[in-house]
C-alpha cells in the first residue's frame, strides 16, 4: 500500500462556491416550508441550560434539545461537493470521534471557538475534524474544519493491484473505523482483499497489516473500551478478535455476519452480529488472562439469537441509541427494539427508497439518525417519536447513498455513495437564507 497526497476533484467555482448559483437556493426539503416563527437560536439556548434536578426536568431538557436540533436539521443546505478520483462506489465514512478520552462538549453544547486566520481551536487530543472514507482501492483522509468550508485532503492511501501478472485488479475497500492510539489518528481498513490495513494518519504508513480471513471483509468494528482490540466480519464464515498491536488473531466466531457491532451496555463483553438472512446474535467475548498462542474457537452454540423473524433480508447496518438497538436491512427497514426484552419498539421504513445498502448514523445525543436512499437523498429521523425531521435533497444527487454520518456538533450531515461523490450539508442560519433569497429575488 502506498500512501500519497492526492487531489481530488472539487465541484465549485472560483470564489470557492459549488458551480451553479441554485444550488446555494435549492432547500435542504422541497415539502417542508420554512417556519413562521424563528428557531430559538443554538447559542442563545445553550446559554440558558441548567442542569436537571429531576426526572421531568431531565425529560423537558430533552425534549428542548430535540426541537432545538430539529430547527438546526430543517436549516441544513448542501454546501460542499467533492469527487474522489476513481469511479467506485464511496462504502463507508467516519469521523475520528472518542468520547472516552475527549471530554469536550459534543452536539448543540460543542460551541466551536475560531482563530483570526479561520481555523477551529482545538484541544491537542480532538481529532473530530478527521474524517476518514473508503472507496474503490483508496481510503482518503479529510479535514472537516480547519479550512472554511472546504472538505480538504489530508492523507491518501491506494491499495497496489492484486492478482496473477498479466491480470492484476484493484482491490475494493469495504469498511473502515477509526483506532484511538496516543500522539496519532489510525485507521484501520479492509475489503475484497481479505486483509485488514492498520493506517497511521501522523507517520503517513502502514503500521501492520492483519491476515488470516479467507473471503472478503465486509464490516471492522473497534472495541469501544479496549484501544488495542478490533472486530472483524468476513464472508468466510467467521468473524475474528484482534490485537492490532500485536497483530494476532485472539478469537474466531463461528459465524457467517455481514456486520457487527460492540454492546455499550456490556461495556464491550459482548456484541452483535447481524447476518445474511436477517438474524441478529448476541455474542459472549471470553475473558483472556493471557494472550493465546492460537486462536480460541467460539463456536455458534454458545451464542444467542435476539432476533430471527425481525428482517427478512441481509443486515447491513446495527446501532445503538440510549441503551437500545436499531437494525437496518437492505430492504429499506430500520427497526428499533429492546436487547433485554426483545420487544419491538418502533418500525421505520424509510421513504422513497428501493433496497439499498446504507450504512446509517446515530448523533452523539443519541435522539437522532439519518440514513440515505437510493435515490441520492438523506433522511433525519427523531428516534423516540418516530417522526421525520427532514430530507437533504439535491438536483445533482441523484444515485443511491451507501453511508452518511453526523458531525460532532450536529451541524453538518455528510453523505456519500454509488458515484464516488461526496455532500456535505451544513447549517445555515436564517437570516442567511433570507439574504440568499433576497439576493435570488433581485433583478
């Protein structure tokens, strides 16, 4: 693998604006009007927060920050289009997030603080504005933040072609999460070459690469209490336990997931495992007092099945939100229910969409998730009330989104997907949108 700094195509005109006056003008939701009464402003409503006493206060602050991020979600306008330069589909997204070291504020409590030059303050240890994407044979690094609103290169790493000479291909990149490791930002990587790259942001190389899956690797997860361990699903038929640091496989899972995901309410001793034929599993981790020579064997027997009947075609993505699941299967189906009783809590099928394959998000407050279409637009969903907030829509978006995220303050939606294109949609006040409508009215 080879690590470069590469261009990338950037839809805008010469005072940096995307290439068509109308896109600045085109609303975020065609069906939703604006509302006749001003949203209470972010900062003004941060400014009057206290801290709850009660149950019901703690009820009312939540249903406050809900309306005050819907107000935000209703006011997001694409601002931002880039085009990474090979023709695949964009598979997945990430922003360096770690709430455990980084205790910062995140959502509308996260007030971004600029420099005289345009750049955020930052704490030392705050990599939210690294965002990591993989796509095609390539995983490329952006800063989110540090550059106005632009979405500018970092780091680009390309895979080298794989294969017989004479009849080489380009591997395909899959899925990727972000490591937390000391002085660096390390993304770990994999897909159809059934190796798991470990990527250093800081040294700009690969720090190890991990082997031993036999079919391609369709879904890495990191242990969200454990920095040195990893998750991996493959099409082999086994999901694996690693040390990235000492580059072994500690575990192998017998079963055949499309995804998986880490339980926050076990504190990372057990996951999830979603799979083909809609099945959701609960899986124990063993405890290692030692690090095994070979690795340990969990057979599916010791498993258990949450959910059978809940989907009915292939899990592609799992989340957690206030203690519960949301489960999504490429037929357009978001279910959200309980791990402890199983009880279905909420079903949501997401609109205008054919079968697709997205990997959804989750906002840091855990109120909110958007997930994208087949169609090139994004919806924003309120968990708890099971209504849609909004839908990002573009003219020019047109193809299917694979994967879109929330940044750490909720004020940007990122998506990306089949034409290698990403769009970034970022708040925009109201008086602005008013000065951009005034300025559109004119002769």
């Amino acid at each position: 693998m080879s690590a470069t700094s590469s261009p990338l195509k950037r839809e805008r005109d010469e005072s940096g604006a995307i290439s068509s006056e109308d896109d600045y003008f085109t609303p975020a939701s065609s069906a939703s009007p604006a509302p006749s009464k001003k949203p209470k402003s972010p900062s003004a409503s941060i400014a009057t927060t206290t801290t709850p006493t009660s149950t019901e206060e703690t009820t009312t602050s939540i249903v406050d920050k809900s309306e005050q991020l819907e107000a935000i979600f209703k006011n997001l306008r694409l601002r931002r289009i880039v085009k990474e330069n090979h023709t695949s589909e964009i598979n997945q997204m990430a922003f360096c997030l770690d709430q455990r070291h980084n205790k910062t504020p995140f959502g509308l409590d996260h007030v971004k603080v600029f420099e005289q030059r345009g750049a955020v303050k930052r704490d030392p240890w705050d990599n939210s504005n690294i965002l990591g994407t993989t796509g095609g044979p390539q995983a490329n690094i952006y800063d989110n933040e540090h550059c106005g609103d632009h979405l500018d290169i970092m780091s680009h790493f390309l895979l080298d072609p794989a294969g017989e000479e004479g009849a080489e291909e380009l591997p395909e990149m899959l899925t990727c999460c972000w490591i937390h490791q000391p002085q660096d930002a390390i993304l770990a990587t994999a897909g159809t070459d059934k190796v798991i790259h470990i990527l250093s942001l800081s040294r700009s190389k690969e720090l190890v690469r991990l082997t031993g899956h036999s079919h391609t690797i369709t879904d890495i997860q990191a242990h969200p209490f454990n920095d040195d361990y990893l998750l991996s699903a493959s099409k082999d038929g086994s999901v694996r336990m690693w040390n990235i640091l000492t580059g072994k496989c500690l575990l192998i899972f017998e079963i055949k997931a499309s995804v998986v995901c880490f339980s926050p309410n076990t504190e990372g001793k057990t996951f999830l495992t979603g799979g083909y034929n809609g099945e959701i599993r609960e899986w124990p981790i063993p405890t290692l007092d030692i690090e095994p020579e070979e690795p340990i064997v969990v057979l599916a027997n010791e498993s258990r099945v949450l959910q059978s009947g809940l989907h009915s075609a292939r899990i592609d993505c799992i989340r957690y939100a206030k203690g519960k699941v949301l489960s999504k299967s490429v037929n357009g189906k978001i279910e959200y229910w309980d791990p402890e009783t199983l009880a279905q809590i909420r079903t949501f099928n997401i609109k205008n969409t054919a079968s697709n394959q997205c990997r959804f998000d989750v906002s840091l407050d855990e109120l909110f998730f958007c997930v994208g279409t087949s169609n090139g637009s994004v919806y924003i969903y309120n968990i708890e009330t099971g209504r849609t907030v909004t839908e990002l829509k573009h003219r020019r978006s047109t193809k299917a989104i694979r994967t879109c995220i929330f940044a750490r303050d909720s004020r940007t939606v990122i998506c990306a997907g089949e034409d290698s294109f990403i769009w970034r949609y970022d708040y925009v006040t109201d008086e602005t949108l008013n000065e951009w409508a005034n300025w559109k009215a004119e002769p």
